[in-house]
C-alpha cells in the first residue's frame, strides 16, 4: 500500500461506529453496495480483516479496533481543525495535551493541571488517562504534551524524555467515622486486623507501604486492591476499609468524600512527576504547573 485511502478510512470509521454497513450508507448518502465495496478494498489494501459478521450486525475484529482507534484520532482532529477555521477566536488558542498515569490522584492531578487554564492566554485542555507505559508511547510521538506520574520512566523504556520531580507529600490513613468508631484509638494499632484498601501493582507508593505496615508489626485485612484512586476513595467512603491519600490533598478528601484522618505516615512518601520530552521545561501550561506544585500544592 503506497498511500492511506482516507475516503476508504473515513467510510470505514462510520460503518464501526454504526455496526451496520446500511446505516453508514444513510449517514454517508451513498448507496450500501457502494460502501460495501470499497470497504473490502480498504481491507484487501491493509491485508487484515476489519469486520466479522454478528448476526446482522458488523463487528470490529482486534486489527479493526487498532484502525478505529486511529480513525477516531485522525477524524476528532480534522473537526477540530475546521472548528478552529471557522471559529477566528479559537486561533489564539493554545492547546495543551496532557497524559495523568491511572496510579496519580485525581485530585493530585486536577490541583496539578488546574492553574494552565487560568492562564492570561486562552488555553484549551485535552486530558487522557491510561497505564504509563501507553502515556509515555504517546508523548514520545508527540501526542502529548506531558505525562504526569508517579514515578520516573522505567530504565527499560527507549524513549527520549525526562522527568522533573514536581513535589513530594508524606502518606496519610482514612475511614468513613462509623469505621473509624469500631478501630482501637492509637495510631498506627488501630490498622492491625482492620479491613484495609490497598492501591494496585501500577502504583510506586504500594511496596513502601506494605514495607510501612511490615516494619509496623501491622497486619490488617487487605479486603480490596484498586487500580483506579478515586474508586478506592469511594469504597473508603462506603466503610468498606481504610486507605490512603497523598498528606496534601488531606483536606480535599476529608471534605469531597466525608471522612476522617486516622494519622499521617510520615516516613512514607509519594512523589509526583512531570515527564517531557523537553530537557527544561518551556511550555508555559508546563512551566504553570511546575510553578503551582512548587509554591502551592507541594510546598
């Protein structure tokens, strides 16, 4: 294939979005015969198959959600291009992409992200979320601006990018009250044998924690481990178990899910990342951030 059929692609695009070749050919006003040809040749021209048949349906194969993933990307890009043509005041605008690693607060990250829209210039904000792994793929082709983590990139990773320590906060152990009732009065006693949620294998800060509640002579109930911060939060908040938040956004979690601190582990810190692929950091959302965590949030 010498070049990409982007009428072929976009045909494509709309008949996954609608599972059905005749429901594309309405949107498209093309005939489903029409469509129906030109897709097997887009599939002929890549060599994979696109689509399996579902009873009436269409369905994506692995190798056609690849492409719809792309297709996704390459057509949300051009609408935005013919928004920015049309509307004159989107053109000042700058855009910044940002990539915040699953393991990373959500309120860690929006206190983080939040002074790059307050920005004199209009700034518009595209936030992903994903494994760190996937982020730093993406920053290394330029799809983002910066990744925000809770670690340095892996030695193994051969991408060309740095990391600026953005701050770092000391640990602290929460409960719903009615839990919080049940659990002796000391800290940290009060964990041995009460059921606790634990932050999953992605997170940096989960082995010095069990390293913590080890050195301790701490042995709690691990009854949940979470990939996702603000769902374990929300179990916090249900009474299922105690768990842990960055020191910083201690008040924001007390506040936002109704619970109470039961201490603060000082020995215990979890650090927070800026990745670039800058070696100093020039874009002035970037510099907003780096400048907010420093005198504010981590300060």
């Amino acid at each position: 294939m010498s070049a990409l059929n982007y009428k072929h692609l976009r045909y494509f695009w709309m008949v996954g979005k609608t599972g059905s070749i005749a429901k594309a050919a309405a949107q498209l006003h093309l005939t489903p015969h029409s469509i129906s040809g030109q897709l097997s040749e887009f599939a002929q021209s890549l060599d994979v198959e696109l689509f399996r048949r579902v009873g009436r349906n269409l369905e994506l194969t692995d190798a056609g959600r690849r492409v719809m993933r792309y297709a996704e990307e390459i057509f949300t890009t051009g609408d935005e291009l013919l928004e920015l043509v049309r509307d004159k005041r989107l053109s000042t605008t700058v855009s910044f992409r940002v990539g915040c690693a699953d393991s990373v607060s959500k309120l860690i990250a929006c206190r983080l992200v939040e002074p790059a829209l307050a920005m004199p210039e209009p700034v518009r904000l595209i936030c992903r979320e994903g494994r760190l792994d996937n982020l730093v793929a993406d920053l290394a082709v330029h799809r983002l601006d910066l990744v925000i983590a809770d670690r340095q990139i892996p030695a193994h990773f051969s991408v060309r990018a740095y990391n600026h320590l953005l701050g770092e906060s000391p640990m602290t152990v929460f409960a719903s009250a009615a839990l919080a009732t049940t659990l002796e009065p000391h800290f940290p006693v009060c964990l041995h044998e009460a059921p606790m949620l634990l932050p999953g294998e992605d997170f940096a800060i989960r082995h010095r924690l069990l390293q913590w509640l080890e050195q301790h002579a701490v042995h709690p109930r691990v009854v949940g481990e979470f990939d996702d911060s603000a769902m374990m939060k929300a179990f916090g908040q249900s009474g299922a178990g105690v768990f842990f938040a960055p020191t910083a956004i201690a008040a924001q979690v007390i506040a936002q899910y109704g619970v109470v601190a039961l201490g603060r582990i000082d020995e215990v810190v979890e650090q927070v990342y800026a990745i670039t692929t800058e070696r100093r950091l020039r874009h002035p959302a970037t510099l907003a951030i780096s400048n907010n965590a420093r005198t504010s949030l981590f300060a």
